[in-house]
C-alpha cells in the first residue's frame, strides 16, 4: 500500500501529461487524490513492515504528516477542478502534473528512515513546486519563483552538509557510516559531540529555511503572495509540515544522543520566539491579504519550533498543531483565492466589502481568520492552548508569557487587515470580473472549515491515539 501510495501520484501525473484536453486534464486530479486518500485511512489501520533494509518505514510521525497532506491534497484537488475554469487562459499541464509529482514526494518523504533518501524527497517537493508558483507568469511571479529556489536550494544543500557531518561522527565513533535513523539513534550517545553539534545547526538551518522558521522566511512572503490560492496551500499545509517532519528526525537525535539535547531545544524555542515577533510587526496593517497569510505561516512554524523546544507536555500540542495549521491554512488559501479572482487584486485597498460580493468565500475567509487566531471553538485554539500552558506548568513563564503577547499582538494585527476586506461595501470603481461563488470552489474550503470545528469540541479516538504515539516517540530515548 505505501509503495502503491507513492507511485500512483506518478502515474497520475504521466496521465496529466497525455490528456489533450485543458478542460478534462484537472479531472486527474481528484481521480489520484481519492485513492491516495483512501491508501492513506488503509495505512493509519493496517501499517506495512518496515523495508528489507530499514529505508522505508510509516511510523507514527509520519503517519500524522501524511494524514494531513493527503487530506489537504484532496480537498485542493476538488477545488483545482473548479478554479481552472476560470483559468482557461493558460495550459494547465504543468500545473497538474507538478502537484502530483509533489504529492508523491511529500508522501516519499513521510515514510522515509534513511535522511538520505529523506533529503533527495524534500529537495523533489522544492523543485516540483517551483514551476507552480509561476503559474501567472508575470514578472512578480518569476522573482517570487527564483527567490524560492534560491533560498530554498541554498537551504537544503546546508542539510546536506549536516547529513554528511551526521555520518562522519559515526566513523569518529568507530562505527559503520549510516544514514539510518534506526542505528543512529541506538548509537547516538557515543557519537562525536563536535561533529554531531555541528550537523545539528546545519540541518536546523537547512531544513529551518525550507520550513520557512525566521530569519531564513524571506522567501514566504513572494511566493505565497503570487502563487495560486491552491498552491498557496499546499505550500503552507504540504511542504512545510514535510521540513517540519525533517526537523522531527533531528530532534529525535539530539534527545537521544543526551548532551547535545539541550542545545537544539535552546536554538528551537529562540527561533520560535523570533518568529512569532517578527510575524507580529509585519501582519499589522499588511497591504497584501495573501502575503499577510505568508507572515501568518511564519508565526504557525514558529509555534511548532517553541513547542519542540519546550519539550514533554507541548510535544503533544505541537503534532495536533501541525495537523490544525495545515487544514485551517487551507481555508484560508483557498478562500482568499476565490477573493482574489473576483477583485483581480490582492491589494487591501482595492478589495473592501467581500462580504457583498461574495458572501461564502468571505464567510470563510472571516472564519478562518477566527480559527487561525486560536478562537475558540475551533481546534489551533485546542493545540496552542496545550502548548502554553505546558509552558507555564514547566515554569517557563517568560517563554509562555511572551507566546501569549505575540498571539494577542497578531490578532490585533490580522483583524486591522482582515475585517475591513470583509466587511461594509465593495468600493464603486472595483473591478467587476466573471467569478461568482460556486460549489467546487467554495465546498472544499467549507469541508475544511468544518474538520477544524469538530477536531475543536470532538477529537476521534483513532487520532487521539495516534498523537499520543508520535508524542510519546519524541520523548523516548533508546
């Protein structure tokens, strides 16, 4: 099934390639998306053994990531069919054959063991991504797409030298040289300190630029503001829980290599704290609704980076976060896209009174405006609440009591934006343009809106389950 799991997306993507048709060709997508979906309930149930040789193997980490990604890539998918038609201007071949070679990557990388093979998945997810965020080919779109590569590329080939410094600490220590996360972690205290700290800050670099953790974010802001709503989310919700599941493998590490544990949980709750603030001065007032969004997955990726470094009680709190980010920036994504194509502008000036205009997508804006936030009822208010007060149980009070004022200040900072794009009348001289709300685009992001409510007063107790594995097998030590 896992294998299954990772070659479909492939084979969908070489049927995207062969359809003529640019009406037809976005049907693809969710005819791979339901039986990846499906694959992916099959294997939280029924979990294969791991590969002859240990490479490849679903554990309860990734299990969590990949629940999430396919539950998202399903929903876009959905949600592809009825946004490219209105965008029947342009091919939209590469368009679906890049989401599904990315899905394939990103589901390559929730079960990769060896963080090698886990480094060549991330590095496909960077590189099938690109050519998407050039989807509106105009000038904006094109530095947006160079500046990703750019950073990210730069990114990852630094957790590629942490990688390669990983395995030299093994023969420092005498031992066979391995990539695999199963002996690393049996050995990891008799590992070279020196090398084994400096593996650390490269792959926390690395990988903390590909999950776009401040001050490594500055290519967020381009891309999630030109690339389509769709791949905004994928972006958002896909790839950035993939580096996150890359910064897991390496906390992992460090907890049980003992001494250097410290150090990360030091470098991981100061990165989170930094963008947290960072993302509090720059949502305030922003001009642009979607780069306010790209601010707003700074500060998310930043709640995860403070829960990691807390340690014990948020570990829980930071996988049901990463689950609650994913789905609730997906409404948001989405939404604002349908906003977008109605105005014909991102521009916060331009775009007041959506509400008139079109009353389901800034419905759902507004909701998830609410959600994201961490209001009650819905489920990051479950998740960031878990993760503050065990702040305050362990006695961090400075770190919790910061947590609290970053929160309240980009509340603050979102509702300046959000409200008035909402709310009173569009302005006379807006542009008018043929998009209407309609079902495939306004279902997908309303289904995702409705999970994030129930996860909010009603967590399944399969799920329950499965978060307490993943916490429990980032507190274990071999």
């Amino acid at each position: 099934m896992l294998t299954a799991a990772v070659l479909l997306p492939l084979a969908g993507a070489l049927a995207a390639w062969i359809v003529p048709d640019n009406r037809l060709r976005p049907l693809v997508l969710p005819a791979v998306a339901v039986p990846h979906f499906l694959l992916t309930l099959a294997l939280m149930v029924w979990t294969p053994p791991p590969s002859p040789q240990g490479w490849i193997f679903l554990d309860p980490l990734g299990k969590i990531v990949l629940l999430c990604i396919s539950t998202l890539f399903l929903v876009c998918a959905v949600y592809a069919v009825g946004y490219l038609a209105y965008r029947r201007d342009r091919s939209n071949r590469v368009l679906c054959m890049g989401l599904l070679a990315c899905l394939s990557a990103m589901t390559l990388v929730t079960a990769s063991q060896h963080l090698g093979l886990l480094w060549v998945a991330v590095e496909t997810t960077t590189v099938t991504m690109a050519p998407l965020i050039y989807f509106n080919r105009n000038a904006r779109s094109i530095e947006a797409t160079w500046k990703y590569l750019l950073i990210c590329s730069v990114g990852i080939a630094l957790a590629l030298l942490g990688l390669f410094f990983l395995a030299y600490a093994t023969l420092v220590a005498h031992r066979d040289a391995t990539l695999l996360l199963g002996p690393i972690l049996a050995s990891a205290r008799e590992l070279n300190p020196g090398w084994l700290h400096a593996s650390f800050i490269f792959m926390l670099v690395g990988f903390g630029s590909k999950m776009g953790i401040a001050p490594l974010h500055s290519w967020k802001p381009d891309a999630y503001g030109e690339a389509p709503g769709l791949v905004g989310a994928l972006l958002a919700g896909g790839l950035v829980n993939c580096a996150f599941l890359a910064i897991l493998r390496v906390y992992q590490i460090s907890l049980a290599s003992g001494g250097e544990y410290l150090f990360f949980q030091k470098a991981l709750l100061t990165m989170g704290l930094i963008s947290m603030g960072l993302a509090a001065v720059f949502m305030a007032r922003q001009a642009d609704f979607k780069r306010m969004l790209a601010y707003s997955s700074v500060e998310h990726v930043g709640i995860l980076a403070v829960a990691l470094g807390l340690g014990k009680g948020a570990l829980f709190g930071a996988l049901f976060h990463l689950l609650n980010n994913g789905l609730t920036k997906g409404v948001l994504f989405l939404s604002s896209g349908n906003i977008h194509r109605s105005f014909n502008s991102k521009s916060t000036e331009v775009v007041r009174g959506a509400l008139a205009r079109l009353p389901w997508s800034a419905g759902l804006f507004l909701a998830g405006f609410i959600a994201i936030t961490g209001s009650p009822p819905f489920s990051p208010f479950v998740s960031e609440f878990s993760i503050v007060s065990s702040a305050f149980v362990e006695g961090r009070y400075l770190v919790g009591g910061l947590f609290l004022f970053f929160l309240a200040v980009i509340f603050i900072g979102m509702a300046l934006t959000v409200l008035p794009l909402v709310m009173g009348e569009p302005p006379a001289d807006a542009e008018r343009t043929d998009y209407r709300d309609r079902l495939l685009t306004v279902g997908p992001p309303l289904a995702l809106l409705g999970m994030i409510l129930m996860l909010g007063v009603w967590l399944p107790e399969p799920l329950l389950r499965l978060l307490g594995e993943g916490a429990a097998l980032l507190e274990a030590t071999p």
